[in-house]
C-alpha cells in the first residue's frame, strides 16, 4: 500500500534523520532534522508516541490542543492480532472487515 501511494506521489522517504522541528504555518511543509532542511506539499509523519509525547519535536503551529492533550494520555501497550483465511467468505458479500476484541 505505502509502495503504490509514494509512487502516486512522486514521494520520498529520509531514514536515520532525527526531525527537530515541523512547520505547517505556510502553503509549504518545512520540515528540519538534524542534517538537513526539507520542504513539501504533504508530509506524512510516523512519529512514535514516545517522542510525540516528550515534545521532542517542535511544531508550528503547535498540534490542535484536544489532539495533544489525547497523545499526552495514549499509553503502550500490546496488540495480538489473528488472522483468519477463509475461501468463501461466510458473514455476506458486502461486509469487509470483521474485528473481534477481547478484554484478557
């Protein structure tokens, strides 16, 4: 899925550059890590919630209070997941997804 949206994209991915900073104030992205400065349209972000919820990145403007105030309460944990390959789908043609969660 990521490999056909960056091609849709024309997009480009940075490895192994810690980001200092993201500002999405202007019409562009501009976006500073510890080598370089980026600018960009669109920007997709995958930020751990650790460094989210240490402000170790600085954003302008700052993240929409209700959204931050969310991250600084998320807390980790462990997610089990099973998936099931059935060959004929049994549940009806027009439902795609079935999520079962259980409290353990």
């Amino acid at each position: 899925m990521l490999r056909a949206i960056f091609e849709e994209c024309k997009g480009e991915i940075r490895l192994s550059e810690r980001v200092v900073s993201i500002d999405y104030s202007g019409k562009r992205i501009c976006v500073v890590t510890q080598k370089e400065k980026y600018e960009c349209d669109y920007l997709i972000s995958s930020l751990p919630l650790g460094v989210l919820q240490q402000d170790r990145v600085k954003f302008q403007p700052d993240l929409p209070l209700n959204y931050s105030s969310k991250l600084k309460n998320m807390g980790f944990g462990v997610a089990n997941k099973i998936y099931v390959s059935f060959d004929k789908p049994f549940w009806g043609e027009n439902q795609g997804w079935i999520l079962f969660v259980t409290k353990g």
